[in-house]
C-alpha cells in the first residue's frame, strides 16, 4: 500500500484504520514497516489538526506530583524552602531557570513545559 501525507479527516480515517489491522506486526517486516511510516504520518497530521496546548507549569508540576504521589514538602529542596515551595504552588512567585532544571529532572517533566509563561497570583 502506498502513503503520501494525510491532508484530510477521511484519509486520517483510513490510516488509522489500517494501523489498527498491521499494529502487532514484527517491525522488519514490511506490514511492520507500513506501521512505522502510518503511526509516523498520523501523529504529523494530529499534531496539525488536534494539538492540544500543554497545561500551564504550575498545573503540570501539580498533575505530575499527584501522579508520583508526592506532597507539597516533597519539593523543599528541588525548589526551595517550605515557603518557597508555598508560593511557587500558590503562584504567588515565578520558577527560576534553577527551579526549572531541578523540577524538570526530579518530575521528568520537558523543560518547554515548565518555561512557559503563567499569571502569578
């Protein structure tokens, strides 16, 4: 089967069905390639038609405390004091790039994320 960029919601449609029947197939296999380009060709065309914007930092830093399961305290130290950690959580202050880095490394969460801007409160 030949590919070409997906342009339209029907051919998105197609290819995601097809992805679904050669999914599980060995990647050197040439269905196992097919795979590789489709999965390629449809994440380019969600990107462009479904991107969907990444939460603010704090928001982000906060989701992936709760997915670790940590609190509050456990970023005194990656961030700052107890009332640093306060007021960066409260956004009642900005992350410093040294913040960024650390929270970044600790929560495993992109850099881009955590630069982005926020309203401070």
């Amino acid at each position: 089967m030949k590919h070409t960029i997906i342009k339209t919601e029907e051919q998105y449609d197609t290819s995601l069905e097809r992805l679904e029947q050669i999914f599980d197939a060995d990647p050197t296999t040439k269905d196992g390639q097919e795979a590789e380009l489709l999965a390629l060709l449809i994440e380019n065309y969600e990107e462009e038609h479904y991107s969907v914007d990444s939460p603010d930092p704090i928001v982000a830093v906060k989701i992936r405390m709760e997915e670790l399961q940590l609190r509050q305290k456990d970023l005194v130290g990656i961030v700052g004091s107890k009332g640093i950690v306060s007021e960066i959580l409260n956004k009642k202050r900005k992350l410093t790039v040294s913040m960024i880095r650390n929270l970044s490394e600790r929560l495993k969460l992109q850099p881009k994320i955590l630069i982005q801007d926020y309203e401070i409160n």
